[in-house]
C-alpha cells in the first residue's frame, strides 16, 4: 500500500531579529523530516539558535530544477517537508514558487506558516495608503528594461513597493525620478535589526543624502500616481521646466509638454499656452 503523501510546509521566518519567529513555525521545523533553505548556512543560525537539529538541503534558485524531483519525491513517499527562504516568506522573490506550483499539481498538501515578510512590515511603516498597493519586487538588473517596467506602472495611483539591492540602488532611484517623477518615497534598510533604518523624503532629496557605499538589502516604498493633484506652477515656472526636458531627454517641445503634463496633472493647453506667451 502506497504511504499518504507528506506535506510540504511554507515557513516564514524572521527577516532579521531571531526573536519574530512563532511557536508554530518552530514546532513545525523540529517536527517536520527535512527544511528546503534556499541558504543552509543561513538558516543554520537561526536553527541553532533555537537548538533545532532537523538535517537541511539546499534549495535555491540554480539547483531548483534538478532539487525539484529529489524534494517531490520524499513528498510523495510521506515525509514532511519545510520550505524556508533566507528571510521572511518562501515563495516571495525567491525559488520557493515552482515547487509550491508543482506540489499542487501532484496533490501533494500544503500548508502556510504565516510570518514576517520585509514588504508588510515597509509598507505599514511608510505612511502611505496601504488599504490598495502593489508589489513589484526585483524589478530588472538591466536598465532598458527597467525603464520599460517603470514606464508600465508609472499612472498607477496605488502605493508601489519594491526591493532593491545596494549596488543598483542609486540607478534605480535616478530611473524612478525620471519616469515616475520625483515622488515621496520611504528607503527601508536592516528591517527589524539593530540597525535598522528608515529614510522619508523625496527621490532627490535622498538620493543628495545616500553614501556612496551602503550596505543592506533595501525595500522602496513609494506613493502612487496623485492624478487628482496637480502641480502649481507659474508660466515661468513652465517654460523652465520645459527647457529642462528639452535638454535632458533630448525632446521636441510638443513631447516635452505631455511629460510636463504627465508629472505635474497639469492640462497639456495650460502648458502649451505657457511657452507660447514666452514669444508675445
């Protein structure tokens, strides 16, 4: 007789501080045949912290296809199985997704250990609206397409959360003021850590303020598109703005104005008008 399928358990984990971890996730990860890490020296301390001695396996983003079938196997023979990601919640921009996806597909029982995750705990201490908000994630390393994926969600009016790497830090941050427009964002760095930080302001304002080498995984927080604002600015104002475009994004004028236009919810005729009374 074929043995009841195990099942395979999403287990949060902290995201910095040992300490925000549950009762259930660690009965879970004691109890459980084998944890799937996706870094089994990471999750080493925390295990080792808390006198866990369940044996681990690697499971991450360049071994998952091959690890994929090992772990589905013991699975399918009736061992528990917990799945954990360096910090905060399996599935959530790491591996964790493919194996969750072809669990289902086997009918293999899945169950979620609810936890810490960095983009909740950004975005409730943002400030921003958080009743509609919307999570990119890594957006990607390469800026052409970057760009592209900025330009896709920059009329979105929801708060936009993503995370970012040290290193691509400032490049994102100079793409994101220029598609998205110079918003009010947080930069959230070292969550629930000691050293744990948490900038406000707006993109230029923290980009003239960030070290040139800065360490730590960051999540961005950034509020959405206020179309139902619009910039005041005087005719000067406009034709200076104008100018700037002009010269920086290598634009005619009657492009400059829809971006004009698109940053500030200024009518596109206001703007115009503003250039044309420059010539009276």
């Amino acid at each position: 007789m074929k043995p009841q399928k195990g099942t395979l358990y999403l287990v949060s984990t902290p995201i910095g501080n040992l300490e925000d971890i549950s009762y259930r996730a660690l009965r879970i990860l004691k109890e459980v045949d084998i944890i799937a890490a996706e870094d089994t020296r990471h999750t080493r301390i925390l295990l080792s912290h808390y006198g866990i001695k369940t044996p681990t396996t690697s499971f991450y983003s360049y071994n998952q296809k091959t690890k994929i079938h090992y772990l589905l196997n013991l699975l399918d023979s009736g061992k528990n199985i917990a799945l954990v990601t360096d910090s905060g919640t399996p599935g959530i921009s790491d591996p964790g997704h493919e194996i969750i996806h072809q669990s289902i597909l086997q009918n293999i029982p899945i169950t979620s250990i609810p936890g810490p995750t960095a983009l909740i705990t950004a975005v409730i201490s943002s400030g921003f609206h958080t009743n509609r908000f919307i999570f990119e994630g890594f957006l990607s390393s390469r800026q052409n397409a970057r760009r592209q994926e900025l330009v896709k969600i920059k009329d979105d009016t929801r708060t936009l959360i993503f995370y970012e790497s040290p290193h691509r830090l400032r490049s994102m941050l100079l793409d994101m003021q220029d598609i998205l427009g110079d918003r009010q964002i947080v930069l959230a760095r070292e969550l629930t850590k000691k050293f744990e930080e948490i900038l406000r302001g707006k993109i230029s304002e923290l980009l003239a303020t960030l070290p040139e080498h800065i360490k730590g995984e960051f999540t961005i927080v950034m509020e959405g598109q206020l179309k139902h604002q619009s910039i005041s600015l005087s005719s000067d104002q406009i034709r200076m703005e104008i100018e700037k475009i002009v010269k920086s994004e290598k634009m005619d004028k009657k492009n400059a104005i829809k971006k004009l236009s698109s940053l500030t919810g200024i009518p596109r005729k206001e703007i115009y008008n503003a250039c044309i009374s420059d010539k009276t």
